[in-house]
C-alpha cells in the first residue's frame, strides 16, 4: 500500500434538542402541495414529541412530511423513479421502511430474515429495481449484503458476501456493476445490544464486489498498527476513488487519521488534520462526502461538534466548521457545495471552494436531524 500522509502519524495513548411541543408540530405539518421540481432534503431524525422519523424539507425551510418510524432509523435512501425512499433500521435493528416521496406514506414495512440484522445502510442499483442493505449474519460472525427485489415488493431475492465483518456503509460504483463496501470490522451480536466484541483483534477493510455475482474484486486493510480504525463510511468520487471516513476503537488520547482515499490504481492516502485534536474529533466520524467536481472531502465529527474539509489536489485540510452534533453530509450536484446536517435542527451547505462559511435553513424548533440524509 502506498501512503502519501502517514509520515509523522502519532499513536500516543449526542444529546438531541427538543423543543416545540407534539400538539404545535402537528400544526406546523399540515399537508403541502409538491412540486415535480423541488429540491428536497429527506433526513432521519428526533421529532420534536420524542418519537423517531423520516422527515422531507423543502428549500424554504417548509416540512413537505415527517412520517414516524417503527424505531429509529439510520441513512435515507432515495429511488426518485420509484417515488419512494427506504429507511433501515439503525444497528442492530430488523426493520425496513418504504416511504412515498410525495405525502410521507409508509408503504410497507418489512423485516430482516432469521439471523440477520440490518446496519442501518443500503443503496440501490443503477434501475432502482435491486436494493442492497448491509447486514449481520450474526451467528456466523460475518457480513453479508441483503439483495431485495423492490419490483416485487422488496422480496428477498438472495445475499451476497461482503467479504469482512461489520458491513455499515456501501455506495454503488460508477460503473453501475461494483458495489464499495466500508467493512468496520467490529463483531456484534443482538443478544450483546450494541457492545463491540472483538476490539482486541478486530480487522476492518474496504471491499469492492461484482453486485451480480458477489465475486471480491479488490481489498484494502490497513496497516496492522491501525488495526482499531474502523472503516465505517465512505463515498465515491467521479474519478472512481473512494473516500472513506474511520471511528477509532483504541484510547481517545490517541492522535490518528480519521479519513482517507482509495484511488482506482491502489494508492491510499490518510488525509492530515493538523490543527484537530482528539477532544474536537472524539475520533469519531460520522460521515464523509466528496463534492461533485471530485476536490473537496468533508467528514463529520458529531460528538465533538465539528466537519474537517480536505483540499484532495492539494493534500491539505482547510480546517473545522463548527455545528452541534453535525454529522450528516451530501453533495451538491454539478456545484462544489456540500451540505451538512445537524443535531439542531440546522440544515444548509458550505462551498469549500469560497469560504467555510455555514448557510443554514432551520426548519421548525426541535427538530433533531440524525446521523444522514439525501438530497434530492
């Protein structure tokens, strides 16, 4: 493996606000016209009455929906042909929900099989037809990658190796063929809640798959020294790298990197965070997202308030942008601007390109946005 950032890489040893009252939420959310142009922002989140959700917001700062969930969920994901978005059940939770873009439906509710547990992830393929969610097999210690037909009425049509344990996020290659997969290495069991079993010897990696026949096409894993950076989020780039964002299992005292690339040809870099501390980081992210012109990287660092933004080209971090519990981010499409989503209810974007400055859209008071969203 070839590293550019790693010289001089030193090991040394959420609350959601709540506010506006159930009764004057429902007011606020009284049925809106959509238009087939609006751009929306679909997110997870708090409610402000305490109950989990998936609301949509509208560029004015309008909820077009917020539909309660069975629990609490984890990333959006969008299938705009189909009209809907499918929620998954956050670690170690069993259900999927499938959401109408246009009024919040639910349209179904179904569960993971017999042994298995979802990760909270999913994407679909290139037609919308074939959804994939990462998941627990649980008894047999491995991950593996649910294949759900959505024609069909999200039947269960196979499962694929994720080949690593802890499958949490994965992103569709631009080919349309390859799914990237963030394998964050941790053994869970749901009978242990959400306690991490194997920290000691725990091996996370990225994998890159045939989604149509599972076969493994490439494999990273990090030098055994980081072998407790959890590989937990990652996105692709429009040259094909992935960027990928790491939490780390070892003592918070410690200064490693939390966010890196994958090139095509094999080259990793961990990016540097000069200025960052472990008491701004938490050494935790929460999400990481790459603008569409393929520059800028940002990745997110709830539990310490903050989002770091890389100059890729130039191999630099430009810095932190403050937000309380920030953690959710997206690209814009054919702009530099990333948007970033909060645990205040705060929802707006950045252009790396200008300044670091934060526009915000609050929606309505108490509103909490978990930890993703999409923007569609």
């Amino acid at each position: 493996m070839r590293s550019t950032a790693t010289e001089g890489r030193r090991i040394n040893r959420r609350a959601l606000l709540r506010g506006a009252a159930a009764i004057a939420f429902g007011a606020v959310l009284g049925p809106r016209a959509s238009g087939a142009a609006t751009r929306l922002l679909v997110s997870t989140a708090r409610l402000p009455d305490g109950r989990f959700g998936l609301v949509a917001v509208e560029p004015d700062g309008a909820v077009r929906f917020a539909t309660p969930l069975p629990g609490r969920g984890h990333e959006p994901v969008v299938a705009a042909g189909r009209g809907e978005v499918v929620v998954m059940a956050r670690r170690p939770g069993r259900f999927l929900a499938v959401v109408a873009l246009a009024d919040g439906n639910l349209r179904r509710t179904l569960s993971a099989p017999a042994g298995r547990h979802f990760y909270g992830h999913a994407v679909f393929g290139p037609d919308h037809r074939l959804l994939y969610t990462t998941e627990n097999d649980y008894d047999g210690g491995r991950g593996v990658i649910g294949v759900w037909d959505a024609a069909a009425g999200y039947a269960r049509v196979g499962e694929l190796d994720a080949h690593g344990i802890g499958p949490h996020d994965l992103a569709l290659g631009a080919d349309g063929r390859t799914l990237a997969i963030a394998n964050g290495g941790l053994l869970t069991h749901p009978d242990f809640g959400r306690a991490k079993l194997n920290l000691a010897s725990m091996q996370p990696c990225l994998s890159v798959i045939d989604r149509r026949t599972g076969a493994l096409l490439r494999r990273l894993v990090l030098p055994q020294e980081l072998h407790q950076l959890g590989i937990r989020h990652l996105c692709i780039a429009r040259d094909g790298s992935v960027g990928f964002g790491m939490q780390y299992e070892g003592p918070q005292s410690d200064t490693v990197p939390l966010a890196g690339t994958w090139a095509v040809d094999g080259t990793v870099v961990l990016l540097p965070l000069p200025d960052a501390t472990p008491a701004e980081t938490r050494n935790y992210v929460g999400d990481v997202a790459v603008d569409a012109t393929g520059r800028y990287l940002a990745a997110s660092f709830p539990r310490g308030g903050k989002v770091g933004v890389w100059d890729l080209p130039a191999g630099r971090c430009l810095g932190l942008v403050p937000a309380f519990d920030a953690c959710g981010l997206a690209a814009e499409s054919g702009t530099s601007r990333l948007w970033i989503s909060d645990g205040a209810g705060e929802i707006g974007p950045i252009d790396p390109g200008r300044s670091l400055a934060r526009s915000v859209v609050t929606p309505i008071a108490g509103l909490a946005f978990d930890n993703h969203f999409a923007r569609i």
